[in-house]
C-alpha cells in the first residue's frame, strides 16, 4: 500500500522545455545555533501535461513515479497566474 503523495507550492521559473516547468519552492528552515529563520529553496522539475504554466504563475505540485532523469513531481493546479 502506498502512503500520501507529498504536495508542494511554488513559483514557475522556466517553462522553456516542452510538458516540463522548473518551480522555485520556498521553506523556512529554524538556524540550530542562532535561531533565526532562514530562507531555503529548492527547485523541482515538473510534468505539465498542456503546457499552460507560465513564468510566475504559482502552482501547486505532487509527487509521481520518474517520468524522466530528474522529473518526478507533476503540476496539480495552477493557483494564481502571473500578470
């Protein structure tokens, strides 16, 4: 049995490839020693199956089986678009 896929938001940075976007997702990480909130992010590859992303729109991602290299998560729903 398979648990929960997890879900992600971001912020479109590329769609130049074709089915394929880059999002930019940001989490606060606590520093262990100084305590203070830091900035972390990271970049995920995802499948967009119409291409309708574009750059700055935020999206919503979930985790999927490898459907390239380093494709493994696939755009759930467009949140907001970009204006």
């Amino acid at each position: 049995m398979r648990g929960k896929p997890k879900i992600r938001q971001g912020v479109v940075l590329s769609n130049k490839m074709d089915k394929t976007v880059v999002v930019n997702v940001e989490r606060l990480v606590k520093h262990v020693k100084y305590k203070k909130y830091l900035k972390e992010r990271t970049r995920f590859k995802a499948h967009d199956e119409q291409n309708q992303c574009g750059i700055g729109d935020q999206v919503e991602i979930v985790e999927t089986r490898p459907m390239s290299h380093d494709k493994r998560w696939r755009v759930r729903t467009i949140l907001k678009k970009a204006v």
